[in-house]
C-alpha cells in the first residue's frame, strides 16, 4: 500500500469515528434519565442534555414530610439524576471514539 492509500484509508477510519461520536452524542442528549427521591416519594426524570423535566411525587408517601425535608430530597434526586446523566454522555462518547493507530 502506498502512502497516499494510507492516508486515505485513515482520514476514511478518521471520518468514520467522528459520525460514531456524533451519533453517540445525540443518543446521549436523546436519552432522558430518571432517578428516585429519597424516601421512595417519588421521581425526577432529566433530560439527555441536563434540563429538569419532570418531578413526580406520590402523594401517598408524602404524611409527614416537612417542605424542607422534601425539597432538600428532590435537589438531591436531581443532582443524583445529572451526575448519572454526565456519566452515561461520557461512557457513550467514549465507547465511540475511534483508536487510530498512526
């Protein structure tokens, strides 16, 4: 193979690991994740991209829950839900990206 072949077949390995990166990029941002509130009161669900989406509470288990208790457990739940979400976008760009011997 001579090295303008060479060159080819890398920049073409090249193009192919950066469409897979951007596919897992978008399945990522695509990809929503829920995490329970402490207590077992309910879920918050955030966005592939970080944005709240939805705070459901079950009514049920909410007797005796103070406003303070309640609210510090559904941040927690969310920070949770965004670190889990950080962590899936990462292992997902990482499990895409190409190793190109040079």
């Amino acid at each position: 193979m001579n090295h303008y072949d060479e060159l080819y077949a890398l920049v073409a390995e090249m193009d192919a690991g950066i469409v897979a990166m951007k596919k897992a990029q978008e399945t990522a941002l695509a990809t929503p994740v829920t995490q329970p509130i402490s207590g077992e009161v309910g879920t918050v669900t955030v966005s592939g991209a970080g944005e709240l989406l939805s705070v459901d509470l079950d009514r049920n288990r909410l007797v005796g829950a103070t406003g303070g208790s309640l609210a510090r457990s559904v941040v927690s739940a969310v920070r949770a839900a965004e670190q889990r979400r950080a962590e899936q976008y990462q292992q997902l760009v990482n499990d895409a990206r190409p190793s190109i011997d040079v």
